[in-house]
C-alpha cells in the first residue's frame, strides 16, 4: 500500500537531495520514511537572538509537529553559542553580538512561545538541545579541521558573503565559523533531516558535508517558504510592522488576520494550518474570516475565538487620564495593577507589553493619548486593555 505523505510535502519549498537521472543511488526522503527502522532525527535550529517570535517562524515549528506526529523525533536545537556570533545570512553588515544572559533570556521566551505546535509530553517526540553542549569544548585542533573542511571562495559563494565582499563591507573571520558550527551541530545531533527556511540551504549543505567528513550519513534538507507579511509585499518582520507575533493578545491576532491580501490567502492557508485546501470558503472575506479563527484556536483555544468575536476585552478610554503620562500610571489608572509602583516593578520584570512589544523602561513616557489609541496594553500572559479615546 502507498504510504501517504500530503503530510511532509505540505508548503514545502524543497527536499534535497532527490534522486536524478544521472545519480540514481541517491534513496528519496519519502523511501528513508518507509523503509527506515528507528524514528528519524529531524533539527530544527534557532538562534535566539530575539525575544518573540511571530507566524513567520511557526512555520518549520509546524513541521516539526508533522514529523513528531508520524512517530519521528523532533530535535529542537537551541543555538545558545551560535546566536552570540549571529547568522550572517541575508545581512548587508555584521550582527550585534549577544551577551549569555541575552541569549539564555530569549531561549527561555521561544521554548514558552512553541508550546502550543509541538508535542513536549509524549515520550522520545521532542530533545531540546543547547549546541553550547558541544561547541563550547571545540578545541583549537577540532575548530581547525573544520576550517580545512572548506575554502575561502566556497564561503564567498554564500550570498550575503558574496553581496558584502562586493561592497567591500567587511566580513570577520568568525562570521565565517557561523556555518561551520551549524554544520557541526548536525553532526553532533547524528540528525537524519534538517529544517530550515528558503535562505538557509547554504547552511543545512555545510551540514551534510560535515557530517560526511565525520563518517555519517549526510542529513536530509527540507526547505520552507519564507512567508510575506500582512502587508502582501514583504517577509513577515517586526521591523516591518508587517508580522503577527505569538505572544499578542487574541484580538490582535483575530484582526490582523482578517487583513490579509487575497492573493495570499491560499499560502497562509497552507502553512498556518492543516486544513483541506480544496474545501476552502469561494469568498475571500470568509477565507480571511476562516483563517483568523483558526490560528487563534491553535494558540489561545476555541473559547477564545467566541470571546474575540463576542468583543470581550476590557477597556479603558484615555479621557480619564492627563497627559503626558507614565505608563507605569497607566497600568495603575487602567485596573491592571493596584498602584504605579507596582506598575514600574512589573515593568522591570518583564511583565508588561504594548501590543506584544515587551516594554522595559519603568520610566517609560507617554507625551499625548494620540499614540496609544486602539493599542493593547497587557500584564503578564492574561490581563489586557484596549485602550480608547
């Protein structure tokens, strides 16, 4: 009987590498998931430079459930050492190195962000690495032998490379480590596939080659779309303003989804959910509609798509309130702490956002009401107000 799997070709950009004319020896990812006799090991790697993450970067998480679900294991790489170098991909111009503490903040914020994709309960479904684990105790003679592993020209063969020599904008030397290491982390994760985005085949082919080097079977590469934001012209991006993140209110989600072009309705589909293409609604404002209600059942529950749409969110009109004003006040003003002390505490710990952007400043001022209307201010993960004129 054929094995079905809509499942792993769903939204993929591509699988490499495949079998051609010229190399049939080469086995298809789809014959490895029939014929192989223990779970695959399937990476995924984020660097958490950041510390939200938006629809964009559900993406590979989504894929990574598909895997956990026909009975693989998803191993979720936590780049801890990497991300203090950055990826250099796609970058006119250096990264800002991050501190530890940094980074061990940001990792803490993904793993509570993918919570609702992946499967953390049933047992040999996910690892959570840290690639720290093993980059940390490369020596100077195994951090040599993988620089004689690739040449100066083939890392200027790497497009962001490429861009920057031409530009003569400068590249350090280890900017050019970047790739190795995450290469290096296949090897030592002995991963069967690793995922990544459109951009990152440079890396996830550094990957096979090490691991090739190193006596393994080279890794299967599973590329995702990148996915274009709401605005239907660029990659989703908090710079941007463009993206949908994880951590916003339901609400927030609800409308941004309804907002979504036409002409990328059928992509979101496709990515963001599982349901059947070919059943979709024929009206664009139904399918936008359609959308919406899904991705918030995923992370927030059915009740919280009835509680969107019945409009239940507390507000609070700005009216009450003289300007310029502190935000800690108007946590106090707004019912979502009890003083404006405990309003800057909560700040300095974290725990306040404005339309899911954390804000750290426990002296944060607002000079005129204009700027926060229709803007959601939130308290930890479940107290929020809209605020109106």
């Amino acid at each position: 009987m054929t094995q079905d799997f809509s499942w792993l070709r769903r939204g993929i950009a591509e699988i490499f590498p495949q079998p051609t004319d010229s190399d049939t020896e080469i086995e298809s990812l789809e014959k490895r998931l029939t014929t192989t006799e223990r779970p695959l090991r399937v990476k995924y790697g984020i660097d958490p430079t950041g510390a939200e993450i938006h629809l964009g970067h559900s993406i590979p998480m989504r894929k990574l459930r598909a895997f956990q679900d026909a009975g693989h294991t998803a191993v979720l790489l936590i780049g801890d050492f990497t991300a203090r170098i950055g990826d250099p991909t796609g970058k006119s111009e250096m990264r800002r190195q991050l501190t530890e503490e940094d980074v061990k903040n940001n990792a803490q914020t993904y793993l509570d962000q993918v919570r609702p994709i992946l499967d953390f309960d049933t047992p040999g479904r996910l690892e959570i690495r840290y690639n720290s684990e093993w980059l940390s105790k490369l020596d100077l003679g195994k951090i040599l032998e993988l620089l004689s592993t690739m040449t100066v020209g083939q890392m200027l063969a790497k497009e962001g490379f490429a861009e920057r020599y031409k530009k003569e904008n400068p590249i350090f030397l280890h900017e050019f480590l970047y790739p190795l290491m995450q290469g290096y982390d296949s090897v030592a994760l002995e991963a069967d596939v690793e995922l990544g985005g459109t951009d990152q085949k440079f890396n996830i082919a550094v990957g096979r080659d090490l691991q090739r080097h190193f006596g393994q079977k080279p890794q299967y590469g599973l590329l995702l779309p990148i996915l274009i934001g709401t605005d239907g012209v660029q990659k989703m991006s908090k710079s941007l303003g463009n993206y949908v993140g994880l951590l916003e209110h339901p609400t927030q989600k609800y409308q941004k989804l309804q907002q979504v072009p036409d002409h990328l309705l059928e992509e979101y589909f496709t990515l963001l959910t599982n349901l059947p293409i070919d059943k979709l609604p024929e009206s664009p404002r139904d399918r936008q509609k359609l959308l919406a209600q899904e991705v918030v059942k995923q992370y927030h529950g059915e009740q919280a798509v009835k509680d969107v749409e019945a409009g239940d969110m507390p507000e609070f009109s700005l009216a009450q309130v003289q300007f310029p004003a502190k935000l800690a006040f108007l946590l106090n003003a707004s019912g979502l702490c009890k003083s404006t002390g405990e309003g800057k505490r909560k700040i300095t710990e974290g725990g306040v956002r404005l339309d899911g952007d954390r804000i750290s400043d426990a002296d944060a001022n607002v000079n005129d009401s204009s700027e926060l209307h229709g803007r959601v201010l939130q308290l930890g993960k479940n107290k929020f107000v809209r605020l109106i004129p």
